[in-house]
C-alpha cells in the first residue's frame, strides 16, 4: 500500500474518532449545564481533560491501524517511535489535567469568600503548592522518558552517569537560586507561615496573598498593583501576617485633643458610631486617654472587626466622624496655641 493510502486511512479514521468525541463532549457539556453546581465535576473534567483525551485517542488510532496495515519497514519505525513519544506527552498531559479537576473541585468546596475562612485557606495553600510540584514532578518523567526512547541518548546513558556527580555539582551552583525558591515553596506549603487570601504587611506594602507558586508569591497590594515575591525572602526575612489565626482585627484611631475635650460626650458618640456601623463586629470598643502633653491630650479610640478591609473602613468611618462631631458640638475641644500677653497671664 502506498504511503498516501496510509495517511488517508488514518486521517480518516481520525477524523471519525473526533467527531465521536465532539458529540459526546456537547452532550456531557449540555446535561451538566442543567444541574448547577452538582455538574461542577463533570463540567471541569470535560474542560481539562477533553484535550489531552483526543491526543491520546488518535495516538491509539494512528497505532492500531499501523499494526492492522501493512505498513513498509523503513515507515513504521519511525511511526511507531513518534506514536511513543505523543503516548507519552498525552498521558503526562492528562495526568496533569487531573490535577487541575482534583483542584477544581476542592476549590468548589472550600471557598476563601467565606466570613470563616481559615480551614479553606489552609487547604487551598497546601492543595495549590502540591499540585505545581506534582505537575513538575510529572514533567520530568516524561522528558526522561522521552529522550531515553533514542537510542543515542540510552548509550550515552553510562557516561552521563559517570560524571553525573560533576554534572550535578555544576547544576547546583547554576540553579542555586532555583532550587532554594522551589525548597522554600515546599517549606511554604507545609508549615504555611501565609496562606491564600493572608493579609501581610511585607516590605512596606499592605495587600493580600493572591497566588502562591513554587518560587514566587503574587500579593495583590491594596491599589490593585501586583508585587511579586520570591519565597525565599518569605522565609529569610520578618513580615507582618494579619489573619494568620484570625481574621478579626483590631483598629484604632488617635486624636490629639484639647485638655477641655469632653470625654465622656466623645466616648457616647464614639460607641454610637460602631453600633450604627455594619463594619463593627460588635467585640471590642474602647475609648480612652492614653496621653497628657503640655498642650494636648491623646485619645485613643480602639474597635474590632471582622476583617481587615472591614476594620480599614471602620477605622476610616470613626476618625471622620469624631471629627465632625468636635467641629459642631464642641470646637473649643480642638487642638490650639496659648500666648500669654503682659501680667495678666490669660490665655487665648
């Protein structure tokens, strides 16, 4: 048979094998749709695995009908050694996208939108760091694989191994960098000093944990910029975790007043400010004078809250708002300069 006889029966035979996948695939896609969230797993197994599932069909196509043929010798050895070769890639593929349906569906089900989100948090920082690992792992099996499907490659086998001590030696100092990240994002991912969606204060800028990878962290700064971290700066250097326990927080506002402020009037307005507020977790409230100068008081009013963004926007809310107060009720509470004029020693 000639060798266009062979393309054309296997493109044909492909050709068939796909459209047999697309229709299973619309129907999967089309009865999943109609169950809501129960269809989650079905609809996440048909986007990840749809691809490498056709590679691995028309590889078992391409293979079977090179057995069934007769196919000319000087052909089908390399035929077949590419057939190998897109086995290997498939299958590596399609264990790597189970990965991704295995993370999918733990993410379905522990959500960081939570008010009471720890436990998510710790799981999806753990699951996340682990799958990159596995896919890397995954990776170099089948590049291993791969090359030792050449036959040049497995005779030159021996002498790699022989100076596979100076080899790794100078891999080593290369990717020194490299392999302290990726052992850092191992150490991260186990004793988890931050987690997914920590609040952390890290050189200067306040944000969120946004994405953990194997050698970088992504936190998403407050103004919505990206700063870029290398874990090992995470596990070398101090950094402020806010919700490492808790997600609670506690806020504060300092105001330097007058020695005529009235207390007590601004404790009043100051707890009817956190009842009116959706923000106040309705655990901690504190008004209190932490400070006498030679001129002013300092008063220090403390809150609670359910979270650092609520706790930003109460803290915002109280300060803005004991301001207000003082300027319409009782302006001489304000902040001022005393001058003494001749003997009289009154002040103004």
């Amino acid at each position: 048979m000639l060798l266009i006889d062979h393309l054309a029966v296997v493109a044909g035979t492909a050709i068939v094998i796909l459209a047999v996948l697309e229709v299973v695939a619309r129907s999967i896609r089309h009865v999943t749709s109609r169950w809501g969230d129960r269809g989650a797993l079905g609809r996440s197994s048909l986007d990840h695995l749809l691809g490498p599932s056709r590679l691995l069909a028309l590889c078992a196509v391409v293979a079977i009908v090179v057995k069934n043929e007769r196919v000319t010798s000087n052909i089908e050895s390399p035929l077949v050694h590419t057939i190998v070769i897109l086995t290997v890639v498939a299958v590596s593929w399609l264990a790597i996208r189970m990965t991704n349906v295995l993370e999918d569906l733990v993410l379905g089900r522990y959500r960081v939108n939570l008010e009471d989100n720890l436990r998510a948090r710790r799981i999806q920082t753990q699951l996340r760091v682990l799958r990159r690992i596995v896919a890397l792992v995954i990776v170099i099996v089948a590049i291993s694989v791969i090359l030792l499907s050449f036959p040049t490659v497995r005779a030159a086998g021996a002498g790699l191994l022989a100076s596979a001590g100076l080899l790794g030696i100078v891999v080593g100092i290369v990717a020194q960098k490299s392999i302290t990240n990726l052992i850092a994002g191992i150490q991260i991912a186990i004793s988890q000093p931050i987690r997914i969606d920590d609040v952390v204060v890290i050189q200067g800028h306040w944000g969120r944990v946004e994405e953990i990878n194997l050698n970088y962290v992504v936190i998403r700064v407050w103004d919505l910029r990206r700063l870029i971290v290398p874990v090992s700066v995470l596990v070398s250097e101090p950094f402020e975790n806010w919700t490492r326990n808790l997600a609670a927080i506690l806020e504060w506002v300092h105001l330097e007043l007058d020695y005529r402020a009235p207390i007590s009037a601004l404790r009043e307005r100051f707890l009817s400010i956190l009842h009116d507020s959706p923000d106040w977790d309705g655990a901690v409230s504190s008004l209190q004078v932490t400070g006498a100068g030679t001129s002013t008081i300092q008063v220090r009013a403390l809150m609670s809250a359910r979270d650092s963004s609520s706790g930003w926007n109460l803290q915002c809310a109280v300060r803005e708002q004991l301001i207000e107060f003082l300027q319409t009720e009782y302006p001489e509470s304000l902040p001022r300069i005393r001058l003494e004029h001749g003997d009289s020693h009154s002040p103004t």
